[in-house]
C-alpha cells in the first residue's frame, strides 16, 4: 500500500460507499491468504490497532458501521470477541482512486468517389477503430485478518466498484453492509475447524 493511501479525509470515505454501491451485481470482491497459516487455531479475534481507516486519530459513521458489521460476520463464524490478546486481528481500509478505461470499438462507413473511367460516383467501405476513454472514480474497501502472536497477515479481502454519486446516508450504510458480507463471504473458515 502506498503511504499517501493510509489515511482518507471524510469526503474520501463518503466517496468511498458512493462507489462500492455501482453495480447492480455488487461489488467486485477478491480475497487472498497465507496457505502456510493454520486457520483451525484462530477461536478469538480484536481490531488491529490503530485500524488503517482511522490512522488520522479519529473515527467516522462510516467506520464505525464497518466495525458493526465485522463484529455480526465473526460471530456468525463463532469467533469470540475479545479486547487484548485476540488470536486474529481485524484491520480494513478504504482507497479511493481516479481510473481511466480505454478500449477500441469497430465502425464501418462509406466513402464517395468519383470515378473518371466510369464517370459517376462510387461508394468505398471503410473499416475502423474507434477510440473510446471513460474516466470515472473506484472505491475499494479492504479488510485484513491478521494472526495476533505473529503480526502477519493470514487473509486479505476486498471489495472494488465505480463510484455513484447522489446516494443518500441510508444507502450508503446498506451499501457498506453489503460489501462487507461480499467479503466475508469468500471467507471460507470457521472458529476453531
């Protein structure tokens, strides 16, 4: 991660729900993890501190509705909750970026010549490429888990989208609770199995 990602002001972090909320389809959600960690000892689980979504030294709705919806995920996967010596950590962060996308559409006209030798005008086909750019804002929303005794990454999740402005603070919260169970989802493991 860069450094100049640690920390999102508050219109960042609004951007940010505005475009985990683009596609009808939800967000695009990729996961990774460390296949020599053993997932069958983790049974307790804290925050990572200081979570890298608060790194300025404060919290917003926004954060704090993510910290709820991690709390409901680990539970439901029977992970206990406590405040100091957790066996996973939970760390997450949101990054909002400028992106372009370039891509090339066929077209097809015809062109009008005059022919001399038959004195008239001929019609030529003409095959192209066309050029398209869109450039649009991304939100991804990243969620670590981290073994607690070795302060090493064991799972990582993230949801991306295209930014959607004009949503309202109810939605951007269903949008948030549904990110975060698109991550949680592609979590495989329970407490303890």
């Amino acid at each position: 991660m860069l450094p100049s990602f640690r920390t999102l002001a508050t219109g960042s972090l609004l951007a940010l729900t505005l475009a985990l909320s683009a596609c009808a389809t939800g967000p695009a959600v990729r996961t990774d993890h460390d296949p020599a960690a053993s997932f069958g000892q983790y049974r307790t689980w804290g925050f990572y501190q200081p979570i890298a979504m608060e790194q300025s030294g404060y919290s917003s709705w926004i954060s704090e509705r993510i910290r709820t919806d991690v709390q409901r995920e680990m539970a439901a996967r029977g992970y206990q909750y406590v405040d100091k010596g957790a066996d996973l950590l939970v760390n997450f962060q949101g990054v909002v970026e400028d992106k372009t996308a370039v891509w090339s559409v066929p077209r097809s006209d015809v062109d009008f010549f005059y022919s001399y030798r038959h004195r008239a005008y001929v019609a030529v086909p003409i095959w192209y490429d066309e050029t398209q750019v869109s450039r649009y804002r991304e939100g991804t929303l990243t969620v670590d888990l981290v073994d607690g005794q070795r302060n090493r990454m064991v799972w990582t999740g993230s949801a991306s989208a295209r930014e959607v402005s004009k949503r309202k603070p109810e939605q951007k919260m269903v949008d948030i609770d549904q990110a975060i169970a698109a991550i949680f989802a592609k979590y495989p493991h329970r407490a303890g199995q």
